[in-house]
C-alpha cells in the first residue's frame, strides 16, 4: 500500500520553500583565505563566545541551511554529573550532496561518488553537539580515546529530496518502510566525510571503512511517541567507522588541511592532543564500531506560491556510542545510560521546538 505522507502546515511549507527561493537567487560565496589572522580570531570567538561571536567564525563561509525554516536553532545539550556537559553550534550546517563543486571543500560531491552516485540530488542539514572542548585552547575530547566522548556526536538532521527526483522521502520506500542502508549510508557520510574528513583526517584513513558490511539497522516503527506524534525508531550497531585521533608519534599519519573549514571543524569538536606516549598501542585515525538511535520521520512540503517546487523532507534526531570504548574499558551498560541521556536531549528538543513533527499515532 502506498503511504500517503504527512504534509507541513501551510506556515512552515511557506517558511521551507521561501528560503529555497531565496538561495537560488544568491551567488555563489567565493570561499575565504585560510589565514593565520582569520586563525587566530576563530580560537578567540570559540573560546571566550563574546558577542557575534558566531558572525566572526563564519564570516565569508557558504555554509549556512536551515532546519524547519530556521537557521537558528536549539542544540540538544547534555549536561550530566555522571557524562559531564556537550557543546554544540547553534546554527544549522548544510551540504549539498550531488555533483557539483561547491563548498565547504567539495565534500557534498566527493560524498555522492562514494556513497549516493546513483541518488537524485540531496540536501542535507545538521544541528550538532559533541563533548564539551576543554579549556582555553579548546583541547577535544572527539578525538581522545580516554574519554566517552570519543568519536561521538548527537543532534539532529533534516534530509530534502525534490518531489519530482523521487517518489518517496530519502530513507523510506513508497509503501513507508524505512530503507535501512539508505540510513546506513547518510551515517557513514556523516562520520567519515561531514564530520572526520573536513576535520582532517586522510582519505586513506577513510575509505577502508566506507563500507556497509557488518553493519545492522533494527526498525521498530512508530515506536516512540513525543509529544503526540509518533516516530519510528532505528538502532544502527556494529558501524564501523573511522576515529579523528590523531597520536603524534614518530611516522604516524597526521591530518591534513581541508582549507578554512579543517580549523573551523577542529574548533568546533576540539583541537586534537597527540597522545602517543600514553597510548603507544593505537595508531592515528584507527576505526571504531559505533552505536546509534535514531528517531525518525518524514513529510511533505508545498505551497501554492511555489508550485512545482515541492520537496520532501526526512528528519533525524538521535545519540551515538562509541562501542570500542564500551569494550576497552568494560563500561558497555554505563554507554546505553550514555546513549539514553542524548536522546533524553533531543526529545526535549523535539517537544519544544519541532511538536507538530512525526507522524499521526
């Protein structure tokens, strides 16, 4: 049986599709220089984040989407005795994942070769938050294998398809099923090309861990209900992707410069701390199996004003675990109170900024 989507409220197709109008208008952003003043001012903004703080880091960057029609948004915020705090941007980063070169650094295009060449275009949002960076000099906790925190990121994604490109939102089938790799796929992006590559991490590193083997996705559909609405649940295990650590010994593979967008990311995640001499077992940007939960939904967006301009949209919101810590230090059960603190976070969110959201019970 075909499914019949849910259709967003007039207010928030117009919201959508306006901001769409809007950006085919625009020209393209020439990416800016990559200098030590630009630097230096970034360090500055994250670590003290004075006023238009956020305008400074991103000055002259093309990277700006939206979620729901918004650019600003709620980050989900973890602030635990047990887990310590996250941090996230409160600002919604989009990619372009078809087969143009465009920024930040080509990786929408780069990301459709390895994972979606046969897709229609696809647009993708994301609101992150990760560990909170320590200190003054932003020191991360991503790329510290010592800390839970490592190789995690939590939030929330809104995926946009055309109408006329496919039948059915990104991730589900025209009956309503979810299409598991497609999941599979858009995680695999995130963590190895969205998140690690721009960050700095090799593509030899990468692409050893591309790969969809191994990896599970269980459905329970429609099995949560937040605030009224109902969301399917997807738990995503056994992924195996790669680690931003980077060990600093002797040899050892090192990151590499993605332009500006290699010091934003490292800014926003934490700047790497070489811990070599500490860990002498593991090497730079060894892989790790992951653990995800993900709620998720879909709907459809019109609006008179703008006919045939149609889009679907999917939308994402979930936490992460990073299995390999669970199992070096033998804290599997504290990792699953981990993951249910993030997703505690995110359905607050949902309840208070997305509550129309999700599908009918």
């Amino acid at each position: 049986m075909t499914m019949t989507w849910p259709v967003a409220t007039p207010e928030a197709s117009k919201r959508a599709l306006e901001r769409c109008a809007r950006l085919k208008d625009q020209a393209t952003q020439p990416t800016r220089a990559d200098d030590a003043f630009w630097r230096a001012k970034t360090r500055l903004a994250f670590a003290t984040k004075s006023a238009g703080w956020l305008d400074s880091v991103l000055e002259g960057l093309p990277l700006t989407g939206d979620i729901d029609g918004h650019v600003t948004v709620p980050t989900a915020v973890v602030d635990d005795h047990r887990f310590g705090r996250s941090e996230g941007v409160p600002f919604v980063l989009e990619i372009n994942v078809d087969r143009q070169q465009a920024a930040p650094a080509n990786v929408g295009h780069k990301v459709d070769e390895v994972f979606f060449k046969d897709y229609p275009p696809l647009l993708f949002n994301v609101c992150f938050s990760c560990g909170a960076p320590q200190g003054a000099c932003r020191v991360g906790l991503y790329g510290d294998p010592r800390s839970r925190w490592f190789n995690v990121f939590f939030g929330y994604y809104q995926l946009d398809v055309k109408v006329a490109d496919r039948p059915s939102p990104f991730g589900y089938d025209e009956n309503g099923e979810v299409v598991k790799d497609d999941v599979l796929r858009i995680g695999k992006s995130d963590w190895n090309y969205f998140s690690n590559w721009l960050y700095g991490v090799p593509e030899s590193a990468i692409a050893p861990n591309n790969t969809l083997d191994g990896a599970t996705v269980d459905v329970k559909k429609r099995g949560i209900t937040i605030a009224d609405r109902a969301w399917d649940v997807l738990t995503i295990d056994k992924a195996k992707m790669v680690s931003a650590y980077v060990s600093g010994k002797p040899g050892d593979a090192a990151l590499e410069s993605r332009g500006p967008y290699s010091f934003l990311w490292q800014g926003a995640f934490g700047f790497p701390t070489p811990l070599g001499k500490e860990l002498p077992e593991l090497n730079s940007f060894f892989p790790c199996e992951m653990k995800a939960r993900l709620y998720m939904c879909a709907r459809r967006v019109e609006h008179p004003a703008f006919a045939g301009e149609a889009m679907f949209q999917t939308f994402l919101f979930g936490g992460t675990v990073n299995t390999w810590w669970g199992e070096k230090y033998g804290r599997h059960e504290e990792n699953e109170e981990f993951l249910e603190c993030q997703l505690e976070a995110v359905r607050e969110v949902i309840k208070a900024s997305y509550p129309d959201l999700g599908f009918d019970p």
